[in-house]
C-alpha cells in the first residue's frame, strides 16, 4: 500500500474515533499531534472531515422516514416532500375525462426525480392545448421555447416534456397514439406509462417510440440523436430513397444513438454517463475531451452571443469540464487563462483565436 | 476545529479535486502513483499557501501539480518510454470557477452524496445512515445491528473514504471509454484509488 493510502487510512480512523465521540482524556492531544507530524496528514484529515461535514445534508433525505429503518438504494420518496413539488402549472389534469386506459399510480420517485422539481416550470399554450381537447376529444398543442429557456410542460396524458434552449414541437394525444413531432431542437420526455398508446416522437423522418420510459430527442445539422435513460425505445427509420425498409433499433436505457444520412451508431453507456447528456436541464452542459469547435456549438444552442472559433488549432484543442450553459462569458475566461487562446469580444459575439 | 485557513484550502482547492485528478491521469503514465501525487500536491499547496496566499487558488493548485510532476520525471533515473501527456498548457482541465464551490451545498452535490450513500457496501451504508444521518450515538448503531462498537468504527471510516473520493470525486467523472462501475462496491473493495484506478 501506497503511503498515501495508509495516511488516508489512517486520517479516516483518527476521523471516525473523534466522531464516536467516547475519546479518552488525551485524545484530541493525540489526535492535534498526528496531524501536526506531517502536512499531507493534516490534508488528509481535512478532506475527509470536510466532506463528512457535508454528508449531513442527507439528513434531509431522512425527514418524514420511520427512525432506525434504513432505507433501500435509489428509492427516497421524502425527497420528493422536501423538493419543490415537480408537478408543473401545466394545463388541467384531464386524466379524468381520459378514454383510454387510466395511468396507474406513479412509481415511487427516485431520487433523482424529486431534486429535478427545483427546475423552473413555465406552462405555455394550456388554454388552446384546453379548448382542443374539449372541441375534439383529441388533445393538440404546440409548445416552444426561446433561446436560453428551458422548460418542463405537463402533457396532458400525464408525461412531461423539457424543452432545451430554442426548441419546438407540436404535441397530438388521441385514443391511440401519443404523437409528438419534434420541430427544432431538443427534448427530454418522461413518459407515462401507457401500453394501449405508445408515445411516438418524430422527426427528420424518423421515429422513435416508447411505452413508458424516460429520453430525449435532438435535432443536429448531422442528424437526430436520441438518449435513453430508463426503460427501452425503438427507434424506426423512413424507407430510403430505394423504398427499402431501414432496419429498427431497439435502444436500451444508456444508450445514445446518433442517426444520420449514413445510418444509425448506437454506443451503450452505463446509464449515469448517459445522463451526461442531458445535463442541460439541470443548466450545464458536460464535456469530456470535446472539441472546442463543438463546445462552442454547443454553448450556441443556448446563447444569442455566440462563441465563433477562428482558426482550426484553436477549434481542436480538447477540453473537458462542467459549465453552466448560461455562462459562456466565465467560460471564455477560462480558456484564456488555461490555453494559449486570445478573447476578441463583440456584443453579438465573441471570437476565439490561436495566440 | 478547522481554522479559517483549512476552510479556505477546503473550499478553494479541494473543491477542485475532479478536475485535478483527471488532469493528473491524463498527464501522468503510472497509475498506481495517482493518489500519492495527488496528496502531495494539496501537501505542498497547504505548506505554500500557509506562508502566502495565493491569489488564484486553481491556477495555484495545476501549476503546483506540474511541478510536482517535472520534479519526480527528473529524480526518477529509469526514463520512460512512455509518452507523458503535455501537461503545459493543451491538456488542463477545467471546471466552472465562476464559484469553484458552486456545487458544495448546491443540488448537485446532494445528488452526488445520495449517489455516494447508494454506493456504499451494505453494512457500512447501514453504518453510515444511523450514524451520519439520523445521529445515532455509536452504541445504539452497535447494539441495533448486532456488531461491536469496534466494527461500528471500522465501517464508518470506510464510509468516510468512499464518501470523500464520491463527493469531491474523480469518481463521478468517467473518463471516456473507461465506463466506472456502477452500483455499489464490495467489501473486498478498499475503496481505494477507483477513480484513478478505473
């Protein structure tokens, strides 16, 4: 073993007894000694005292739960009590007047869930989405949203759909399909389980459909990409120009499918990594060893000050981190500071060149 | 018990931890060495920082890293074949400094200790919930689970590792094309070292 694990390990038992809290007389003598032989001691100790610290935010996970009942991984339905509930004012629960099959009571929220309700909700177009469905029996709405918004939009079968920065689509709920086509942009869908009606999104002449799952869709310039997070969509192609049927992909939760003109590139990811995609619900965006000619694209999407790469060394240089999308100007500063990249700033623009 | 110094190099450095881990893995060929280099730096930066402040703390810490690392390719006397990643100016990691804090207390962070609670082998996310979350004084966590005080002690400075390498965590931040390993970790696991050693 590594010095350096043994100190840890010996940073975290000096912790653990300080906590137990029965130290004899002498003990925090020992324990100010031990840190005092040695700085990388005392970085250690610190470490994991600060992060202990912080562990006890998961005290607010435990409100409301029988005391001394330890409960199981993923599920912490108190979350959902402590969070800002994630039902959106979104138009009328029309469940009620439903004909098809009624949802069944929702799954127990896991946890991820629950801390998604602190995002903004902003209910758009109910009162036409209102008046249809009672004209019709059939429920059509359109929902966008501007550049820079993101937004969570109850549908009225009891999904919700999160429009990213600058997107578009046209929502249609009858007996037997739930039809989304998407216009322009991305968007999440958390979908109601509904076997009687599968939930169809469509776009650049693809489809993909689910019965109850959670995904996104997203229109690029190169092609439609689709995330899976939960459960499992098909994704189905238009026939090509030659009338041949393209075959279907059945895409389980964790993958990411890339659909272009060339066809359909399916990476399977454990499912946390897939969710790196869709950091942007929660305001940031992730990158791992991504271009800077995609980061700025990326940055695009959510920005009207757009990040334009001059020259094509500055456009490969690598970058990874974790950003908030709506700080395109914070990010540029860092990329002066870290990389050999000058800023030339513009109100409508900034331009990143090679030093 | 911590000073306003510890607060600070808590909050201005460490917060850094992910974005130093993969800069050091990408810029350093053995792995094994990962956790020690990683020590050492916040090891020097302390010592510096107690004389001085520094006034940027991130550019602090990566400059410190790299000479660490200039240091040991000089005093080792086996050359590696190996390519060294450029760790001069291309290859630096960045995380969001607008607050380096921003996710200590932030949702995220919750997100990440949930994540790190979950993950823990079962007796010590047993532990660490009576223990941690609803303060259960030691002796009831012992006598409720039927395991010596002791063991309580044991599991809880595990939990303490795992929790910090989870929290502050390289761990959270897959390099690609090396998937992490979800789910929770064995007890044969020292917990060790995963985020380098993945």
């Amino acid at each position: 073993m590594a010095d350096s694990r043994r100190i840890e390990q010996a940073a975290a038992d000096w912790l653990a007894r300080r906590e137990a809290g029965d130290g004899g007389p002498g003990e925090r003598e020992a324990l100010d000694a031990w840190l005092a032989e040695d700085t990388a001691h005392r970085v250690a100790f610190l470490r994991l005292e600060a992060a202990w610290q912080q562990a006890g935010r998961l005290q607010a996970l435990a409100a409301g739960l029988p005391a001394g009942k330890v409960p199981p991984r993923g599920h912490w339905p108190t979350a959902a009590a402590t969070a800002p509930a994630a039902t959106p004012l979104g138009p009328p629960d029309l469940s009620g007047l439903d004909f098809a099959a009624r949802r069944h009571a929702p799954p127990p929220p896991r946890w991820r869930h629950a801390l998604a309700g602190a995002l903004a909700v902003v209910a758009l177009g109910s009162a036409a989405a209102w008046s249809g469905w009672q004209l019709t029996g059939r429920h059509q709405a359109h929902y966008a949203s501007g550049i820079g918004q993101v937004r969570t939009q109850a549908l009225a079968d009891g999904s919700t759909a999160t429009l990213s920065s600058d997107s578009e689509l046209d929502v249609s709920i009858t007996r037997g399909e739930r039809h989304i086509a998407l216009r322009r942009g991305e968007a999440f869908f958390d979908v109601a389980h509904d076997p009687g009606r599968p939930f169809v999104v469509e776009a650049e002449g693809r489809r993909v459909a689910a019965v109850g799952t959670r995904f996104s869709v997203r229109r690029d310039p190169a092609g439609l990409r689709v995330v899976v997070t939960e459960g499992k969509v098909r994704l189905e192609s238009r026939p090509g120009a030659d009338g041949r049927a393209l075959p279907v992909a059945l895409l389980p939760a964790g993958s990411v499918a890339t659909a272009g003109r060339g066809g359909v590139l399916v990476r399977s990811l454990p499912v946390e990594e897939a969710e790196r995609y869709l950091e942007w619900r929660d305001g940031y965006l992730t990158f791992e060893d991504t271009s800077l000619a995609d980061a700025a694209a990326e940055f695009n999407r959510f920005n009207t000050r757009r990040l334009e790469v001059a020259d094509a060394a500055t456009a490969e240089l690598r970058i990874g981190g974790n950003f908030r999308w709506s700080n395109a100007e914070g990010f540029v500063g860092l990329l002066e500071q870290g990389f050999p990249v000058r800023a030339e700033r513009h109100p409508d623009r900034i331009v990143l060149h090679s030093q | 018990m911590p000073t306003d110094f510890d607060a600070w190099f808590v909050r201005e450095i460490l917060a850094h931890e992910r974005a130093l881990a993969q800069f050091l893995q990408r810029s350093w060929p053995h792995r094994d060495e990962l956790h020690d280099l990683r020590q050492e730096t916040y090891a020097r930066v302390y010592e510096a920082a107690t004389r001085a402040l520094p006034t940027s703390p991130k550019a602090f810490l990566f400059a410190t890293a790299r000479h660490l690392m200039t240091d040991r390719l000089r005093r080792s006397r086996v050359v590696s074949i190996e390519p060294v990643g450029d760790f001069e100016s291309s290859n630096v990691y960045l995380i969001d400094e607008v607050s380096p804090e921003r996710w200590l207390g932030t949702r995220q962070a919750l997100k990440r200790l949930v994540e790190a609670l979950d993950r823990l082998p079962d007796r010590c996310r047993e532990v660490v919930w009576l223990r941690r979350v609803e303060e259960l004084p030691q002796k009831d966590v012992a006598r409720r689970l039927g395991i010596s005080e002791k063991t309580v002690e044991k599991h809880l400075a595990k939990g303490m590792r795992l929790i910090a390498d989870c929290l502050y965590g390289g761990d959270a931040a897959p390099v690609a094309g090396r998937p992490r390993h979800p789910g929770p970790v064995t007890d044969e696991d020292d917990g060790h070292g995963r985020q380098q050693a993945d």
